[in-house]
C-alpha cells in the first residue's frame, strides 16, 4: 500500500539529511557569504561565473535546499490526501510545510541581512525539526495498511520523561549550533578537562564550549536512564524498546564524535558526523514521542 508514496518519502527525507549535511558544511567551511549579500541570485547572477568553492559550497545548499522545499511540500500534500484517516497526518504536514518555509526564511535572511549568533544557530535547530518532520510523515505511509500501529500505553512519569529528553535534546542542538557559530569549537583543549581545568572561566567561548559539553553528558545520561527505564518496565512493547536503543547508540556516537572533535582540531569528516549524529537522534525521538501520545496514559 502506498508504495509510491513510501519511495518518495524515502527520498525526501534523505534529500532532507543532505540539506542539512550541506547547512553544516556551510557554516564549518564559512562560506555563508560565498554569493556575496544577495539572494536568490549569487552575486547577482541566476548562475555565477568563475565561482570560487565558497560560492560553489553556497550556492549547491541553495539550488538543494530549494528542491527539497518543493519536495517536502508536494509530500504533505500527498500524505494529506492519501493518509487523512490517521490523527498525526494533517499535523505534520502542516507542520513539514512551516518549518521548510521558515527554514528558507531564516536562510535567506542570514545572507541578506546578516544575523546573530543567536539566530544562525536557530537555523540548524529549524532544520532538524524540519528533517523529523518529514520522517514521521514517511513513517505514516509505512504504518497504514498495518493491523496495528505501535501505541504504547506507559505511565504518565514515563511519557513526561521522553518529553523532557526530546526538549533537552533540542537544548543541546542548539547549543552545539551556537558553539559552531560562535566560533567556539576548539576553545577548550583535552578532554575531561577543558585547557587544564575542571572547572575553566565560564565566559565567551570557552563558556559556551564547555556548558555544550555539561549538557551533551547530561543528555548521554538521560538516554541511558530512559533506555533502563523502556527494558525494565516496557520491554512487551518492541517499538519502544528498539526506538531507545537506537536513540542511545545515536548518543553515544553523538558524544564519541563530540570528543573527537576535540582531538581532531575539528576535522570536517568528524564535526560533518556529529551534525548528522544529533539530526538522527531527534528524528529518533521525534517517533518515540508521536507513538506514546496514541494512547493515554495509565496510573
């Protein structure tokens, strides 16, 4: 059922990991003014001549991102036509459409105008909600058609503690995006200690480096308590044992990665994985939080 559509989801949200993938590479190679302070032409041309690979690096995120945005808004309105019968479809892809636009705007406006800090790191942040979006709407088209669709019925301590977990992870998106834009990824040198220190001057980069840190261990921990909690307590329900597996491998490469970075004097093969890492874990999460809202919760 729903081959056509289950294709082109596929493709839709690896297109999606690319965008993002390129969005990273954007910003570790500085190439955000690689056309100059004009958009949508580069330089003001519809194709530049002569480019340099900073214009090269930015103008393919634009051609890319621009087909992704078109891609993503003919898969919302594809689910909403063909998956209508089920109660998360209408919502994301409403939402699949808002986040692409507002992920363009934000975009957009970077080249333009210029931004903070502040909000360039939004812009990753935008772009892994957008990403999940479009996997929980390709996830749809695989659940129809199925007897049943995974709806876990946990306690209400259990479902608030995944909530949590995704809010916080989006925490530490963003605060690894702003430790990017801030230029602040090699400010602490070693590793548990950040320039010989415990406990460096929590201020400018070094600061933001090292709470980037605090929270991406807290979050290592919080998956392996929410990984404990799903096998010892919810182990009859496959989907969500599975989806925290999952979720803490990706942390866990999340945070060998992150180390990595460190001892690499940041590598673009290794901080390019530690974007991909985090994306996946949201979209991750993003699942496990859609399939425990199907039921309510028990006492």
């Amino acid at each position: 059922m729903h081959k056509l559509l289950k294709t082109y989801g596929v493709i839709t949200s690896l297109g999606m990991l690319v965008v993002l993938m390129q969005g990273a590479l954007v910003t570790k190679t500085g190439s955000g003014e690689g056309c100059g302070a004009t958009w949508p032409l580069c330089f003001g041309e519809v194709i530049p001549t002569n480019p340099a690979l900073a214009t090269i690096i930015e103008y393919s995120h634009r051609i890319v991102s621009g087909l992704l945005g078109a891609m993503v808004i003919l898969l919302a309105i594809w689910a909403w036509r063909k998956l209508p019968h089920l109660r998360e479809t209408k919502f994301m892809a409403i939402m699949s459409v808002l986040f692409i636009i507002i992920q363009g705007l934000l975009g957009a406006g970077a080249v333009v105008f210029g931004q903070s800090h502040a909000i360039l790191a939004l812009h990753f942040g935008i772009s892994a909600i957008s990403l999940a979006t479009v996997v929980m709407l390709t996830t749809l088209a695989f659940e129809d058609g199925k007897k049943t669709a995974p709806a876990p019925k946990v306690k209400k301590g259990y479902k608030y503690y995944v909530f949590f977990v995704i809010t916080y992870c989006y925490a530490v998106i963003y605060t690894g995006a702003y430790v990017k834009h801030t230029q602040a990824t090699l400010a602490c040198s070693g590793f548990p200690l950040c320039n010989g220190q415990l406990i460096p001057i929590l201020s400018g980069p070094v600061g933001a480096h090292y709470f980037h840190r605090i929270f991406g261990t807290i979050l290592l921990l919080s998956l392996l308590i929410l990984l404990i909690w799903t096998i010892r307590k919810y182990s009859q329900y496959k989907s969500l044992v599975w989806t925290s597996i999952i979720a803490f491998l990706f942390v866990l490469g999340q945070f060998v990665s992150g180390v990595s970075i460190v001892f690499t004097q940041a590598a673009l093969p290794v901080a390019m994985m530690h974007a991909l890492i985090v994306s996946l874990l949201f979209s991750t999460l993003s699942y496990m939080t859609m399939i425990l809202t199907r039921n309510r919760t028990i006492n």
